[in-house]
C-alpha cells in the first residue's frame, strides 16, 4: 500500500510544562530533544500524519509541522533531522518471556538448529567451555526434528553421561532428559502421569523415553535447579538490550512465579535502575491451587507497582499445545483416534478462580491453543463477569491457534481481547511435520484467524511468545501477518488462511496501541501524541511504501524509550 497523500496534524502542544533558561521568544516551554523532517504515523484515535516533534523531560511536548515545532527550539535543543525517515511509536510485545532469557544468552541455546547432530554439538560446546558445570540446562530443540514421542534420553546420553541434563522445547511445554536425570529424580516406568502432564514412554518397555511433557517435567525438579537470581537477571539485561534494537519499549512477560526468582531477578534490576524499558506481566495460576492463591497473588502484585515493572495480570493455563498432543480441542486429534487432549481445569474449578482472580482485581489472562480451550476460557471471562458485574477488565486470551467462528464474536461480546502471535501465520515446519498429521488438512488450514477478530471489532494485539521466536522483531511479524507466507514465498499455495491476511496499518495498530490498550497503558504509551512517554522507533524504510513481501526488510536505526535513545543510528 502507499499513501499518495499525508494529511498532518496541526500544532499540539503539551500544556503545563515549565520553561527552560534558554527559552523561545514567546517564552513557551523549550524541547529537550526535537525531530523534524520525519513521516510521523502517530497512531491515534484521529489518526493523521505529523513533520517533527518535540520532547521534554522524557515526554511528547509538541507533535506537529516542521514550522510549528521551531517554537520549542532553544539553543540546549538536541535536533535530528529525519530526512524523510518513517517514525512510529514504540513496539508493544503483549505477551512474551523476558526472564527465559538466559536460556538464549546464559545456556545451552539449541533455538533455530534443526539437527540431533547439531544438538549434540552445542551441547559438546557448552560442556567443553563450562568444566565446572553440575548441571546442564537450556532449550530451544523443535519438535518438527523429532516424533510424537519425543526426543530420546539416549540421544543425550550419547554426550553426556555423568551430569543431568534438562532442556526445555523451543515451546516451553517439554522438557528432554538423559538417563542420568531420570535416574537421580527416581523416574521410572512406574511412575504415573501426573496431573495435566504426560511421561513419554518406549512403547515396548514402558521406560520413560526422556521428554517429558507440561507438568511432568516438575518431576526432576529437585535434580535440576532454577536458574539463580543472579543469571535471570543476566539474560534480563541482555533481553533488553535485544528488545529495543528491534524497537520494542514495552513487554508482557507472560507467566512468572510468586516469589520466584524470575520476579526477583526484575526487583534486583529495578532497584539497580537498570530497567530500560517497560514490563507488565502476569502472575502464574497453578491449577493444583484453589481460592486460597489468590490472596498471595494479590500481595504480590502490590509489592510490585514501580513505572516500569508491575504485575496486574494472572497467568490461567487452559491447556498445552498441538505438537505435545496437550492442545484441548473440540473434535479429536486427527493422530489419536477419540482423543481431544484435557483441559487443566474443569469447568467448575475454572469459573471459581476467575470469579475469583476479577473480584480481587486482576486482568485475567489465559493460554488457550484449542477450540476448546478458547471456548472454556471465554465461558470463564463471561461467568466472572456476571457474577461481579461488569467492569474494565481486559481479559486477554493468548495463542488462539483453533478458534470457532461463533468464539471470535463472544470476544467482542465479552470485552476481551485477542493477543496474537502471527510469527506463526505460515506454512512452515510445523504446519507439515506436526499440524497437518495430528490436525487433518481441514483444520491446519485453519488456524489462527486475525482479520477476522478485526472484523468483528475485538481489540488484536501482537507477540512474539519470545523465546518460542527468536529473533522477536516485531517488523517480521508485522510481514508475516500482512503475508500469511513464510519470507520469501509468494506463491497462494504457500499462504495459510488467505482470507485472514490483515492490512499494514492493522498490524501496526496491533503492536502500538491495541498493545498499549491491552495493558491498561493506553495513556502513557501506544501512539505520538503529547503527554505520552516519549517512545518512538525509526526505520530506514517506509513500510508504507514497500510490497507486502518485502515490509521486513526494513531495520530499526534508533528507538527511544521516554526520550532516550536505546540504540544509536546503524
């Protein structure tokens, strides 16, 4: 799409902010930092376009014309001439995993490889450069490179031997194994599945084969210990550092523990002012627990009410995913004959803790990959709600990879808000090892709708689900939603759900301010406009002068998180 004609905004001008010394004639307000000669798309609700605009004190002060904005030019004012670069707000990650981090940065990081052999070379590496290592822990194996079963323990063994050994799936929802920890942890063909998990098993011995999937792997826990405060806090750093170069200014870690030293590791760098950008996340909802967690659950959130980190939302798990044959779906798995896979709460329970998690003020916040799950957690949202009475209560369902037509109108009914992950909108991989085998063609035809929730007017935000995507850059995904086809490919064949393709300026809104929106951050962040955090990415391309197919190619060279710059241009 391109745009033949820009329609920009007349003077705004930030009310109530104090002069500085080196002051304008008119003795108006003076802008720290201003930028001008730029394509603005602020984004909001008026939508138009602006020339420049200028900040103060990490804030919108001015949003405007090139002429407009040389009344808050003063001799200490920082100018940056654009020269016609496109300027948009600060990307919004809904729902991601900052404080897994480490496993990138810090672990045995086997993201993007697609190879036993290449496995067990990074894993040889990482041994050979850490001789002191008790334990080896770390993730990113795919389970396109393995079958329904699982990667084997004996794949492991094969390099390490002597030492457990626990890597997570590039989902998150397995957990692969050697002998060794099997062995220490007292798993055997004995042991039963627990609840909401699924020990894989040699189907000729009944051994465990080494994944354990969901909940199971809670059963080596004792063998292998979290990561210390100190490393989350590490791959914390380095997350951020990554995050704004993609220029993403805010995050929702998606699940993090009470008391857990994931949580700790954000307070440590809070109180070290070493946060960079914004954080919300949620607060994990075990399903083992009752109505008594809750009350933990809001003590918690109220220790953690700083600017930059606060946990408002509560993490529900509805169900697992696909390749893990743990997705909760309405029809059976098209692999599993009679199998729809089981929800982690029963209906009843499910109601009571939302009922419960809304009365005390939280944002509800559900995993949900099957039609199923979509359906319970939507029938959760809607019994708290009449049970409470209504409020704003953005409840925001994740993933959404199976979802029923009359579902997608229930989210406009509810109020609740669609956060999406369209990474994933293509046929790759997973689509033809795992989709197309445990779902049937019909139903991997047809997963994750996006136009039509905006169609039917439910507020859509983007994620990245990081480290389940790496790298997280925002502008891929924007492509990708626009595409529906993996980079590179332009054939209709290679496009999954045509009709769901979303425009260029939906997607972007769905980074911006529907982000912003979902996280009760609408009047702070989300579009330009004066009063708001000063948070800003500016790209070397025009988005909206590209062909769908090559929107990511274009790179961010500079964000600003409330007026500074995180990342210097390339």
């Amino acid at each position: 799409m391109r745009f033949t004609r820009l329609r920009f905004l007349g003077p705004i001008v930030l009310a109530g902010v104090g002069s500085l010394a080196a002051c304008t004639p008119k003795n108006g307000p003076v802008a720290d930092f201003v930028l001008k000669n730029g394509i603005i798309h602020t984004m909001n609700v008026a939508g138009g376009m602006a020339e420049a605009l200028a900040i103060k004190d990490g804030r919108f002060l001015f949003v405007g014309t090139n002429k407009a904005v040389k009344r808050f030019m003063g001799s200490e004012t920082r100018v940056m001439d654009l020269g016609g670069k496109l300027v948009l707000p600060g990307f919004i990650d809904s729902h991601c995993h900052p404080s897994a981090a480490i496993e990138q940065f810090g672990a045995v990081a086997l993201f993007g490889m697609r190879s036993v052999a290449d496995y067990q070379k990074a894993i040889v590496d990482f041994v050979n450069t850490h001789p002191g290592a008790t334990v080896i822990r770390g993730g990113g194996w795919s389970n396109t490179v393995f079958g329904p079963a699982g990667p084997d323990k004996v794949i492991l063994d094969e390099v390490v031997r002597d030492l457990p050994v626990a890597l997570s799936s590039e989902d998150g929802h397995s957990t692969w194994v050697n002998s060794r920890t099997l062995r220490l942890a007292g798993v055997t063909k004995e042991t039963r599945n627990p609840p909401g998990g699924i020990i894989e098993r040699d189907p000729k011995t009944g051994e465990p084969n080494g994944t354990l999937r969901e909940s199971a792997a809670d059963l080596v826990s004792k063998v292998i210990p979290e990561y210390t405060v100190e490393e989350l806090a590490r791959g914390l750093e380095e997350y951020q550092t990554m995050a704004l170069a993609f220029g993403i200014t805010t995050a929702h870690d998606a699940s993090l523990g009470v008391g857990g030293n994931d949580l700790k590791a954000y307070k440590a760098l809070e109180r070290a002012a070493k946060l960079r950008m914004r954080f919300r996340a949620s607060l994990y909802t075990d399903p083992e627990k009752g109505l008594e967690q809750v009350r933990e659950q809001a003590a918690e959130r109220d220790r953690n009410t700083g600017p930059l980190f606060q946990t408002r939302a509560a993490k529900i798990f509805i169900d697992g995913v696909i390749e893990g044959g743990t997705a909760y779906l309405k029809e059976p798995y098209a692999h599993k004959t009679g199998f729809r896979g089981e929800p982690l709460w029963a209906q009843e329970a499910l109601n009571a803790i939302c009922a419960g998690l809304d009365q005390a003020g939280f944002q509800l916040h559900f995993h949900a990959i099957g039609d199923a799950a979509v359906a319970e957690a939507l029938d959760g949202i809607a019994y708290a709600a009449r049970v409470n009475g209504g409020r704003d209560a953005r409840p925001m369902v994740t993933h959404l990879q199976l979802v029923s037509p009359e579902d997608v109108l229930r989210f406009k009914a509810l109020d609740a808000v669609a956060v999406t992950q369209s990474f994933w909108f293509m046929k790759d991989d997973y689509y033809s090892n795992i989709q197309v085998p445990y779902l049937g063609l019909k139903r991997a035809d047809e997963e994750y709708p996006m136009e039509s929730f905006f169609k039917a007017g439910v507020t859509v935000t983007s994620s990245s689900d990081y480290t389940v995507t790496i790298p997280c850059d925002p502008i891929q995904a924007i492509q990708i939603g626009m595409t529906r086809s993996r980079p590179g490919l332009t054939e209709p064949g290679a496009v999954l759900w045509p009709e769901e393709r979303a425009s260029l300026e939906k997607m972007i809104s769905s980074f911006t301010i529907n982000g912003a929106y979902a996280n009760f951050l609408e009047n702070t962040t989300g579009t330009i406009e004066p009063g708001k955090s000063a948070d800003l990415v500016i790209l070397d391309k025009n988005l909206f002068e590209l062909p769908a197919e090559k929107i990511g190619t274009a790179k961010v060279i500079l964000t600003l998180f409330e007026g500074r710059e995180a990342r210097r241009p390339l």
